[in-house]
C-alpha cells in the first residue's frame, strides 16, 4: 500500500510532498508499520533502532 500523507518533523504539519513545502524540512510516513506476530526481521528491526537512538544521543552529546 502506498502511504501518501506525510508528517513534517520540524513545523509538525501534515503535507503530500516528498519535503515540506513551509519549512523545506525532513519527513516521514506517520503510519507505524504492519504488525505480524511472525515478523522474521523485528529482532533486526530493533537493533537497529538501538543503533539509531544511540547515534542520536552520541550526536547530540557532542
């Protein structure tokens, strides 16, 4: 299914571009993922949400 709303993560606005045409800013598909009890890649998934917030902090930190 293609997911045509969008959410823009710095003016929190809803838009159908690719960037957001108010602030020229990143943004996302706000629609979580399908869940499945059977979901072959959640360990991955998770660990590399892991990997991402722990890059973030490092970034923020300094």
């Amino acid at each position: 299914m293609v997911w045509l709303l969008r959410y823009c993560k710095r003016c929190d606005r809803y838009t159908l571009k690719q960037v957001c045409p108010i602030c020229d800013g990143p943004v996302k598909i706000p629609h979580p993922a399908k869940f499945s009890l059977d979901d072959k890649y959640g360990k991955y998934k998770l660990l590399m949400r892991r990997v991402l917030k722990k890059d973030e902090e490092e970034s923020e930190i300094g």
